[in-house]
C-alpha cells in the first residue's frame, strides 16, 4: 500500500500552528467500543474479488470492498488483509479519487457510535485501534446527530481506552494544517432520542502520536 506523506517530521513552526495539535480526545467514564464485536467473525465481500496467497497469510481485494466485524463496518476501494501468526488481522484500505475509506462502529453506550472518513486506514484486531490517515474526520454520535468531531492529517482511535490522538499536518483537511476538535454543548447532544445518552467530554494534552504498522 502507497505509504502517505508522513506527518510526524513537521518543523517546529508547523505544529506551533494551533494549540490542538497533539490533542488526545478521551471520552469521560468511557464506555468501550462494542464489546461484543471481539467475539464476532470478520466477513470481507467485494464487487471485484481479489486474490489469496495461503503461504503469506495475504489477502487482497478491490471495487467496493466491504470489511464487517460485529457492528463494525470498514468501506473502502481496497483492502489488504494480512493475518498476523497469532491469529490476528491487520488491514490496510485505500479509497479512490472523491471517495475516501469509511469506518463506523457502536460504542457500549446505547445509540452511540464512532465513525470516521480518511484517504486511507489502518485497522489492527490485536491493538484494537484505527488509524485514519490523510484528511481525516472522526465523528461521535448520539442516534443520527454528529456530538463531537475531530479533523487532523492523522488520527488513531484506540478502542480499548477510547482516547484519539491527532496530528496536524499538510494532509489535514484544515487549510493551514492544523487539527480541529468541535464539541456540542451537552444539551444539544441530550436532544437525541432518551435511550441515546451523551457522555462527557475531556481534552487531554498529548505529546506525541503512537506509531503504526506500516505494510511492507
């Protein structure tokens, strides 16, 4: 898979362009991503098919490929699948001109959920986190409505401990590089239907970004 221009080599200068760069979003008394999802097969279809190679653990497929793990559902042009020797999957998705890679899964709380958009992501079973990648969008919602969003050049959402990590750079989607987070008053987002409840939000600085697989 192309590896995107890498944003973690920034000048200084750079990442002096907003205060947000290098935030963590982490949700207060986090409830975890859909917890039955870890015990749910992933299922992988496509309009194109692809190829497997048993001696390398590698399967590829392309033309609207759809990746599904319980209520996880990864939507992308391209996946590459790997199985690590533990039993456990990295993959690797690629959008395509106008059409980025989508990401959307349940959390615990009733009616939440996370969902997100970038060029390309990173989902790694063993870690349990993604990696949006390249004009990235992650959005928590509360029934249909957006509660909070975060925007960067990479973001890593950690499903264990629910905190995202952002970096800024030339691939955010903001013009001048820097992330952005937006938060909905509490009250707007308790509008949502009773059985949808919000949970609290708490900004946390960070100071660096954890790495990612990268394929070979």
């Amino acid at each position: 898979m192309k590896k995107p221009a890498s944003p973690f080599h920034l000048p200084t200068a750079a990442r002096l362009l907003s205060l947000s760069v290098g935030l963590c979003l982490g949700l207060a008394n986090p409830a975890q991503a859909e917890k039955a999802d870890q015990l749910k097969p992933l299922n992988i279809a496509s309009e194109k098919g692809g190829s497997i190679d048993m001696a390398r653990q590698r399967t590829e497929f392309s033309g609207n490929v759809v990746l599904s793990k319980g209520s996880l559902i990864l939507r992308a042009e391209r996946i590459d699948l790997r199985e690590t020797g533990d039993g456990y999957y990295q993959a690797y998705a690629n959008g395509q001109t106008g059409k980025q890679v989508s990401f959307r899964q349940a959390r615990d709380v009733p009616g939440e959920a996370i969902e997100g958009f970038a060029d390309q992501v990173e989902y790694d079973t063993r870690s349990d986190t993604v990696r949006f990648i390249g004009n990235a969008v992650v959005h928590r919602l509360v029934g249909a409505a957006v509660a909070d969003e975060v925007t960067g050049a990479v973001i890593v959402f950690d499903n264990r401990s629910e905190i995202f990590t952002l970096d800024g750079g030339q691939n955010s989607p903001h013009p001048s590089g820097r992330v952005r987070v937006v938060m909905m008053p509490r009250g707007a987002a308790s509008a949502a239907p009773p059985d949808s409840p919000a949970s609290g939000v708490n900004l946390q600085p960070s100071t660096s970004l954890p790495g990612g697989k990268k394929p070979s």
